[in-house]
C-alpha cells in the first residue's frame, strides 16, 4: 500500500504537469485542427529563460519563492511572444492550405526552436537550480514535499482557471463559436484571427508554466526537453480527446499514473544477456560476464506511447470523446 500511495503522489505530480502542456495541444486543434507538434518547444524555452533569470538573481539576497516567481514571470512573455510568432508567422498563411502543410511547418518549427536554443544554451544538459529547500512529509506511509505540493496545487488552480475563461468569459463563447464553426462566428462579428491568436498566448503562457514546474521537479533542463515531454503531452491530449478542455485535464493525469504505477510495479526485466541473440547484439555490454538489466523506472517512458496506441485502436476520440460544441 505503501508503494501504492507513494506511486500515486508522483503520478499525480507528473500528470499535473502533462495536463497543462496537453491543453495547449487540445486548445489549438479545437480552434484550428493544428496539431502543434513545436509546443514542446515552447515549454523547453520557457524553462530555459527561467533557468537564465534564475542564474542572473542568484546572491541577490531575494527568498527563493520570489526568484522563482520573477523568473516564471519573464518565461511568460518570452513564450507568449513566440506562441504568437509562430501563429502569425508560420500557421496563418497556411489557413487554408491542405492540413499537411502546416502539420510539416509545426514540425519545422520545432527543428528551428531547438536549434536557436541549442545555439544560446548550448547542448549540455544543465542543473537546474534548486532555490526552494525541500521538505518531505508523512502522508498514510508515503512522502510528499513542499514542490509536489507546490506543483499540484499550482497546476489545479491553472486548469481551473482556464475552464473558468474557456465556459465563463466573452473570450471563451467567441473562442468555442470560432473551434463551431470560423465562418458563422466572422459573420457574427468575432474577430476569428484575434480569437486563434489569443488561443496560442494563452497556451504558450501555460506552456512556460509548465516548463518552470517541470525542471524545477526534474532538476535538469536542455534544449531537446520539449520533444518528449511534448510527445507525452499530446498522448494525454488523445488520451482524454482532443480538442476537449477537460479531457486533456484527466488525460494528463491518467497519463501521468500509468507511468508512475507502471514503474513502481513492474520490476526488473530478467538479464538480457542470458538470451544469446540479444547477447550478440549487446556485444561488449555482455561480454565477459557482463549483465544487462532494464528497471522499471528506465522504460516508464514507453507506457505514454502504449496508451497512446490503445486509445487510438480502440477509442479514437479518447475518454471523453470530442464533444464539438464544448470545445476549446
């Protein structure tokens, strides 16, 4: 039981995490039907400007909370600008183009970020800066700290406040009038351009938040970090369906417990160097004796993509289905 809880703490950090990138995903193809494969990248810049602002404020006496805070602050607007960059650049032009062109831009436009980040920050993968001291406490025979805490709750208030704009707001009725049906909407006075570009800043603004709470879990943050995270993302985003603001929401979090259960409770694979075609293959790393053992924790990535897999076989439209008039 003790396993159990303490697999579901860290599930429930991670999908946090995986919920608010996948709602980048979801609000974007419910608006446009883009997949925007380059918003991993958006969240890789926006631990990236963090992690600079970090370093620049360290010794200036401030408590940590509010370096943390400033640096999250400046990951913002540099993510903003280059979600909207990307719209009005790259994805706009492109409105009306077969759906394959722009899904090939997106992938171009994730190349050119990585590399622009490669070229500033080089390609080592950096430590992050822990600046909050962690604390642990007892939760039923399991431990949270004060940043999964920190993690979860900021992650819960983001997803609630986005629902609250999304079915609340003047802006939420003319973006779910726009993801209907871009034509009627314009006829009835919605700027359609303002509503899809408004759509990519406030993804990009929640992209840089979770890139900050991301690095800030893992410790590390490099400039190839938004491919997978991006991928596990979008899995969540199926997994819950597309275009849906709430299923990316529980797709994030399932997602998140099945990669944590999965590595908690599966164990060690059986030595692959005792089955002599893979030994082969192997060469040195079984040679003389050697062993070659997979862990649980070192394949937990492979459970996003199995997820993926089984919902598009058997369920298409994810968990919640796509629900057109809802959404976002």
């Amino acid at each position: 039981m003790d396993t159990f809880l303490q697999q579901l703490v860290n599930g429930l950090t991670a999908g946090s995490v995986y919920a608010i990138v996948a709602l980048g995903y979801t609000m974007v193809y419910g608006i446009i039907q883009l997949i925007n494969f380059a918003h991993g990248e958006v969240v890789m810049i926006g631990a990236m400007v963090a992690f600079s602002v970090i370093g620049a404020l360290a010794g200036s006496g401030l408590p940590p909370i509010a370096v943390l805070f400033i640096a999250t602050l400046c990951a913002i607007p540099a993510c903003i600008a280059v979600g909207y960059a990307m719209e009005r650049l790259a994805y706009r032009p492109l409105r009306r183009a077969p759906r394959l062109a722009p899904l090939i831009t997106a992938i171009g436009v994730s190349i050119v970020l990585q590399h622009l980040a490669l070229l500033v920050w080089t390609r080592n993968v950096l430590a992050y800066p822990q600046i909050v001291a962690t604390k642990n406490y007892a939760l039923f025979g399991a431990t949270i700290t004060n940043v999964q805490l920190g993690i979860i709750a900021v992650c819960v208030a983001m997803m609630a406040g986005l629902a609250m704009l999304v079915y609340r707001t003047r802006l939420g009725i003319a973006m779910r009038a726009t993801a209907q049906n871009q034509q009627v909407a314009a006829l009835m006075g919605i700027d359609v351009n303002r509503v899809i570009a408004a759509t990519f800043v406030i993804g990009a603004a929640l992209a840089a938040v979770a890139g900050v709470l991301y690095s800030t879990y893992y410790g590390v943050a490099q400039y190839t970090m938004g491919s997978l995270l991006g991928l596990k993302a979008f899995s969540a985003a199926v997994l819950g369906g597309i275009g849906n603001v709430p299923g990316a929401m529980l797709g994030g979090l399932l997602l998140g417990l099945v990669e944590a259960l999965g590595a908690g409770y599966i164990g060690d694979f059986t030595d692959l160097c005792a089955y002599p075609w893979i030994g082969e293959a192997l060469g040195e790393r079984c040679a003389n004796g050697g062993q070659f053992i997979l862990a649980g924790s070192e394949y937990q990535d492979v459970f996003a993509f199995i997820v993926l897999i089984l919902v598009l076989v058997f369920r298409p439209s994810g968990l919640l289905g796509e629900r057109v008039g809802d959404r976002a």
